[in-house]
RNA sequence: GCGCCAGUAGCUCAGUCGGAUAGAGCAACAGCCUUCUAAGCUGUGGGUCGGGGGUUCGAUUCCCUCCUGGCGCGCCA
C-alpha cells in the first residue's frame, strides 16, 4: 500500500480503540480536495461520534491527543470543518516512500495479497464462425488487463479461451462453406437459416477446393468442417497475436462431449433431484436458484433430443473447479448476462461445494461502431462488422487498447473509426506516453543512464514546488491504486489515474528543469523523473500499451 | 410485463466505504516556444449530477418511485 498510508491507519486504529471505538473499525483515509487541507483526511472522529456520545469535534480532538505522530508518520493533525481531521505526512515517510519505489522499479505497484492463489480468466471464448468483431476486441483488452491486475496482486492467473467448437453453429457454418464451394461450380448460393454471409466464407471455400481437389463438389461435409474451423481459428488468433494478447489455455467444447463429461453432469443433476422431465424435454429446476423460469437442459425427441447450450456451459465449469481454480472470473458481453443465473444455477444444483457467487462475471456493455458518421451494424448474417484487425490497422494497438479500458466496462462504449483515426494527436494514449518519453529525452539529451539513478545522496528539500510534492503523492499512490482496480476487476481506474498522473508530469516538466541546473537540484529531479517514468511504465504495461523512449 | 446496465459541462467520460468549493479531455476564448519533445503548459467561460420523495450532521453516491436509452427474458447459441 501506499507508503505511510498504512502506519498512519493502522495508529489511528489504535488510538480510536483506545477511546472507546470498536476493534473492527477500519478509519477511512482519503485525499483532501485541496492540497492546502493537507496530505490524508479521515472522517473517522464524524463516523464514530455519536455512538460515543461526544460531538464530532470533540471527539477528534481526544483523538488527536491520543495519536503517536511518530508511529503514524505525520507532522500535523489539524481538525476542520464538521470534525474532519487533515494529516500532514512528515518528510521521511515521502521520502522513505520514493526511495522504496525505485528500488522496486520494475515491480513497483505490485503486491500478494492474491498469495499465488490461482484464478482462471475466461475472456473472447468466440465462437469459430468468423473473424473477431469491435466486442471482442473490447473483451480482449478487459480481460487481458484484468488479468494483469490479478497478476500484479499476487494471483497465479491462467488466460483461458473457451472454443465453441461444437452444436449448430457448427454445423450451419459448415454448410454455408459448402454452399459457397457449389456456388464456385455455378449453383445457385443456398446458405441455410443461421447460416453466415460473410464474404470470408466464399475464400475459406475456395481455399478449401484448392487443398482438396478430391472433393471439389463439398461432399464431404465432415471435412468441410474441420477445414471451415482451423482456418477461423488460425485467423482469429492472427487477430490476437495483433493485438498482443496470449491465452494459456483453449478449452474446446467439442472435448466435453468426447471425454463425458456432459454426459455425466446430466446423470449428476438427474441425480441430485433438481431436474424433472416435462413435455419431453429435461428441465433443471433453476428458479430454486433465482431464475425467473426453469430451463431445458435436454430438448424433447421431437425438437432433436440434443442438449441446449447451458448443459454443456456447467460441465465446463465444473472442469475450471476440478482444475483447482476456486476462483474463476468470467468476462462478457452483457448480452450473455441471462446466463450468469443459469449457470451458476447449474454449479448450485450439482451440490459439489461449489461456492454460490461462481464464477464472478465482469459483463461489460456492447460496443457500437461509428464510421462515415453512422452506426456501423454488427451483423455476423450479413457478414459485415467491424473487426479487431481492422481497428489496429487504422489507428494502431495501444490507441486500441486503451480506448477499450479507459472506459467503466458498465459503459457503453461508442467507438468512431473516423474520429479515432483523425485524433491520432490529440488521443489520450499519446498523452500519457507523451509523459514517458519526455521524461526518457531528459536522460537522454543528459547523457545520463536512467538505470543508474539511485536515491544515494537525494536532498529531498530540494523538491518543494508544488507540482513536485504533489507529483510524488501521486506516485505514492500507485500500488493502492492497482490494489484497488484489481480488487474492483476495473482496469479503467489505471487508466484514469496514468492520465491524472501525466497531467501532473506535464505540468511539473514544463516548470521545473532538469539539466544544468545546480548539482543538488538537478540530482534530485532526475530522480523524480526517474521514478515518475517508472511509474507511467508500469502502469502502461498493465493496461498492456507501450511506453515508448521518444515518440 | 419482468430482469441487468446506464442517464453528471455543448460532446466523450471520471468521481473509491456517503464528506469540505462535483473533476478531466475534446470543443470555445485569451496567453506561452533562443533552454531537457508545443503530441506540451497557464488562464477564462460552461452544471437543476434525468424528475420527485425518503434516510442524516451531510446524498452525484444509499432506499422508494417515475421518465428516457441499451441489452436480455426460446425445447437458439
């Protein structure tokens, strides 16, 4: 946490106890609005007030007494308005703080809360019919950042990619490649209902008649699919590699049906007395789990006798329990949210210990497409959507992935391909890495390794503008700041706090210089630049952008 | 009809466990480059935090209700 931050709670904690407060209180520490008010404001003596009898400012004022500044780290404790109290940290505990953060550099930020416990993150899990579209790319970057979050707070995390690979979607891709294969021989196109449009299948099925002349007339529909398959497959994760993000694990669909394993959560739910048959179908009695209605598990022989897609969803996820993940985190389109009740439904049916909140679900709102000044529909029918591709391609990966993350997922996120695209100088990534490199130019016009700064020797009374004190609380703050997101699953907050936190590098750049100034000075702003670069670094890497040297 | 998400400056959005004068970018206006990157900095203007009620020392935040928008509610996946 926050260097100095932690001591100050926890001799606040002791002192409140000491008065009467509760042991389990937790004293709220937040930054003032104003800088003038000091550097931590506590709420707490408002809070606690009344149950102790005593009015506010009262009670802050025993409170106060009672603090060991020393312990605590501060130089000042001074009450305002209602019974607020604004703490002044003393100088060591800044300058112990940015002393710590270069020495931890490159892992400065991280921390164990997670104890190397493992997470699985699922993300993407499209389907293999088509080339991944603007939500996907969305998902992409959430998760990637979120598991990054996981990482940085001590978690073993595994990337996971669940591959529908088996069904009707299958099935209807395959026979729409082979209706472009006999639309190649002069037939009439006769894709079926639910079937894809996209002009992509028309090369896959030319592809495929020049790697089997054997079957030029699409027979073979088995082989159609393998074929229709890999090569989605092999283009989607082209569109991952591009975007730089790496899964650990693909999980295929297909597999479950190979291994039994929907058949034996069929017979498990059958046995653990949730489910009855009406109609002939197989009903799971989800209501008793919150639905709004139960769901069909298996269709009636009339409509096929197949399992629907949820069956298959629960067996998945009792694998991602077997495979020792007692924390799993799902990341959506809030399109899929019905599912979150009928799965976890499914997991609570089986009876097997599973916890009820499994798998948490960070479901994030769609994305629409804005191009030429109108709504680009995202069609897989009609074969026309953006894709993930063609975003990087125009206005390049870290522009990308941070217009996906600087956003609340639970925002709808309108994405202007125009304006995106024309923004280039004007973009908020640029901002941030703007900050980066300016900070690298000062090391570099020095003639100055950066690796080499140490804290040996730093006057910290040398930095006394504002825009250096303030600056460094900013880089004190950065390990709460990943806590707390990754605490949250919002990815978003680090990218609110890089902006927030170049803003300040801009400032402070712009006013106070660096080189060739007196050697006291000099060698203490290069450390402030130092740690300052290091810290918009790390948090660039989370989010997964770039921290360019010199742009 | 029911459920989930959203509604904050002209636009796009932040706002942590309920705190002090609600913030940033873009757009607008006025300034700042012989010094480490002007992809930058400084300043100004701009608000019924969707409406109404409630809870309390205090509500953008919590509760109720209504309005608006998106998504979902299938023996589709």
């Amino acid at each position: 946490m926050s260097a100095g931050v932690e001591d100050l709670r926890r001799e606040l904690t002791r002192a409140a106890v000491s008065l009467g407060a509760p042991d389990s209180i937790v004293p709220l520490l937040e930054r003032p609005r104003d800088p003038a008010f000091g550097d931590w404001a506590s709420n707490i003596a408002m809070v606690l007030a009344k149950s102790l009898g005593l009015k506010p400012r009262d009670f802050a004022e025993r409170l106060i007494a009672a603090l060991d500044r020393s312990a605590a780290g501060i130089s000042s404790a001074e009450i305002a308005g209602p019974g607020f109290i604004n703490f002044r940290l003393d100088a060591g505990t800044v300058s112990r703080g940015m002393l710590a953060l270069l020495e931890a550099s490159a892992h400065y930020g991280r921390s164990g809360v997670g104890a190397g416990r493992p997470v699985v993150v699922e993300f993407v899990s499209a389907n293999p019919t088509g080339p991944l579209h603007v939500g996907h790319g969305r998902q992409a970057a959430l998760g990637d950042a979120i598991s990054s979050l996981l990482e940085w707070t001590g978690w073993n995390v595994s990337r996971e990619f669940y591959y529908n690979d088996a069904g009707v979607q299958i099935e209807n891709l395959a026979l729409s490649t082979r209706a472009r294969v006999q639309e190649l021989r002069g037939a009439a196109l006769a894709i079926p209902d639910g079937g894809y449009h996209g002009t992509y299948i028309a090369e896959i099925g030319e592809q495929y008649v020049a790697e089997h002349p054997e079957d030029a007339a699409g027979d073979d529909l088995d082989a159609l699919r393998r074929f229709a398959v890999a090569a989605l497959r092999q283009e989607q994760d082209l569109d991952l590699q591009a975007f730089g993000v790496v899964f650990d694990t693909y999980y295929l669909e297909s597999s479950l049906y190979e291994d039994g394993r929907v058949d034996k959560t069929v017979a498990a739910l059958i046995a653990s007395g949730n489910t009855y048959e009406k109609d002939g179908a197989l009903f799971l009695r989800t209501t008793d789990y919150g639905d709004d209605q139960d769901r069909v598990m298996r269709k009636s022989a009339e409509k096929g006798g197949t399992f629907t897609y949820f069956l298959p969803d629960v067996a998945y996820h009792v694998t991602k329990w077997e495979r020792g993940f007692t924390r799993a985190i799902n990341v959506q389109g809030s399109d899929h949210h019905s599912t979150v009740t009928r799965v976890r439904a499914g997991l609570q049916a089986l009876g097997v210990g599973i916890p009820e909140g499994y798998p948490e679900y960070v479901l994030h709102q769609l994305v629409t497409v804005l191009k030429g000044g109108e709504e680009v529909k995202i069609s897989k029918r009609a074969g026309s959507y953006v894709t993930v591709r063609y975003l990087i391609e125009e206005v390049g990966r870290d522009a990308v992935r941070y217009f996906f993350l600087m956003r609340k997922g639970d925002s709808q996120l309108s994405f202007d391909v125009d304006l995106a695209r024309a923004q280039n100088e004007e973009n908020p990534v640029y901002y941030i890495q703007m900050a980066h490199a300016r900070l690298a130019g000062i090391f570099r016009v020095g003639e100055i390794d950066p690796a080499g700064v140490t804290g040996a020797g730093v006057d910290f009374g040398q930095l006394a503008l504002v825009e250096e004190t303030e600056l460094m609380k900013a880089l004190l703050d950065f390990p709460a700041v990943v806590a707390n997101a990754a605490d949250a699953l919002e990815p978003h907050r680090i990218a609110t706090y890089l902006h927030d936190t170049a803003g300040r590098i801009h400032g402070w750049y712009h006013k106070a210089h660096v080189l060739n100034e007196p050697e006291e000075i000099m060698r203490a702003r290069l450390f402030l630049a130092r740690t300052a670069q290091l810290v918009i670094k790390n948090g660039l890497a989370l989010l997964g952008v770039s921290a360019p040297d010199r742009m």
